[in-house]
C-alpha cells in the first residue's frame, strides 16, 4: 500500500499597514516595492489619486490606497512605501501603503472569504497571521475601480 503525503496549499501574500490595519494582496500580483515619494500631482484628479511618480524612467500613477478603502491618508514618512503592481492588474500604476510588513506565507484554508456583493469587491478575504489578522485585497479590483471609475469622474473646469 502507498502512502501519499499530501502537502498544504499555500499562498503568499505582501502584507502591508494602512492606518492601524494590516493588509495584504498576492505577491505573484506584485511587481515591486519602492520607497520613491516624490509624487507629481495630477490636476482635477479625484483625491484617491496621490500622484505621478517617476521610478528608473518609468513614470506611475499612485493611489492613495488608505483612502480607496476608507481610511485616512496618513502622512509620509521614512516606513511608506509604493508597491508596483504587475501589467497584468495595470500598466504603470501603483498604490501607496504606510508600511510593508514583509512577505507571508498562509494556508490556502486558513484564509475566510468575504461575502459577496454588489460592485467592486476590494477585500475579498481576512486571513490569520501568527496573532495577527489581516485583509485580502484584490488589486485587480481596486485597479478598475480607480483607474476607469476615478478617471472618468475627473473634476472639469468647463
């Protein structure tokens, strides 16, 4: 007889502050971490829009991400950062976070999902994290709702 071992699924996130709260999103989402904060700011743009922001001749749009999902904006400082998020959730955009935390690796079934409902789905689960919880955010949902909601909801001075 056989005996097969079978091994946990696991996933791992980049896990990250905004205000008090710890979040995370797939690392295989990210493409970077950067701490480059000097941010061009883009006129009439929503204020989830923290500015444009250039990284090795690469120009990005930045979110506010503490305040896309109701936060307050905290102010920069030496532990914030931009994570860069790969083509695949968007081109040249990233999200500002107060601090990364690091890397984590969870069980796929330690993971809780949120209820569903209706329209964009920021958070999409909370997993645990040695005494710690945190929330899962989906980046390729944040990224439509900002990049095609906030864009076209631009203040005009007509």
């Amino acid at each position: 007889m056989e005996n097969k071992t079978f091994q946990k699924v696991k996933r791992q996130f980049c896990v990250f502050w905004l205000s008090n709260r710890l979040f995370g999103v797939d690392i295989l989402h990210v493409k970077e971490i950067n701490q480059e904060m000097e941010f061009t700011h883009v006129f009439h743009a929503p204020e989830e829009i923290r500015g444009m922001v250039n990284i090795r001749g690469n120009i990005h749009l930045v979110i506010d991400l503490p305040l896309l999902v109701g936060l307050n904006s905290g102010q920069i400082n030496k532990h914030s950062s931009v994570i860069i998020f790969k083509q695949k959730i968007a081109e040249s955009l990233g999200a500002l976070v107060d601090k990364i935390e690091g890397v984590v690796e969870v069980d796929l079934d330690a993971i809780e999902s949120i209820p569903v409902s209706e329209g964009p789905q920021l958070l999409t689960g909370v997993s645990k994290w040695g005494n710690l919880l945190f929330d899962i955010i989906d980046p390729g949902c944040f990224m439509n709702v900002s990049v095609q909601e906030l864009a076209s909801g631009f203040k005009s001075d007509l």
